[in-house]
C-alpha cells in the first residue's frame, strides 16, 4: 500500500467516502493527470506541474479542493480567503457531491494548463 492511500484511510467517515469520491472524480478528468503527496496531503499534478490538493478544514473538518491557480477561477462557490494564487471549493461530507460542478471546475482548471495559460515544462 502506498502511503498515499492510508492518508484517505485514516480518516474517519463521512470524510473517508467523500475524499475518495473526489479523488475519483479528479483523477477521471484527465489522464495526464497524476496523485502524489506533499505536505502531507494529496496532491494532483498535470503534467508534474501542480494543479490541486485535497484537504480537510482544520475547523470545520470538512473536505475540499484546492485550485493551485484559482486566482484564473471564476465561481461563486470559490473562496480566495487570505490567498492571492489559490482557490478552494468547500465540500460536504453530509451531502450530495455536487458532481458537475466539480467537473466544471475542474475541467476550467485544467484548461488553463491545457492551453498554455499556465505554462509546462517539457
């Protein structure tokens, strides 16, 4: 087992099953898209260039999503907070994962790499 993975399964439920979904549901987005970990969380890369996190509030508990480039995002459900870069997408564990937004957000992010906006080595 990787040590990726017993980052998901040391959490407790509901946080455990909506993680996993979500990790699920980013890395179908793209196939250049790859897990890794840094900081002790899960990161996604495209292309070894960085793209999102997954993480828990240190408050609230709740999951959520961390736009490496969200200052380039634009949706009302993203939160910059004290961030000038980055942009996280809150979750509930409780609730229906809102899948098409996720996917529409995603997929806005990774189009930013995709077209050049943000540029990749190689």
């Amino acid at each position: 087992m990787r040590e990726i993975d017993n980052y998901y399964l040391n959490k407790e439920e509901p946080n455990k099953s909506c993680l996993l979904a979500l990790r699920s549901i980013i890395l179908a987005q793209d196939t250049n898209l790859t897990e890794t970990q840094k900081w002790g969380m899960p990161c996604f890369c495209f292309r070894k260039k960085m793209f999102c996190y997954l993480w828990t509030d240190k408050k609230t508990e709740e999951p959520y999503i961390l736009f490496v480039e969200g200052k380039y995002l634009d949706h009302p459900k993203l939160e910059a907070g004290e961030r000038s870069r980055m942009k996280v997408f809150r979750v509930s564990p409780n609730e229906d994962l809102p899948v098409e937004t996720i996917e529409a957000l995603l997929n806005s992010a990774l189009d930013l790499y995709r077209n050049g906006t943000i540029a990749i080595k190689g």
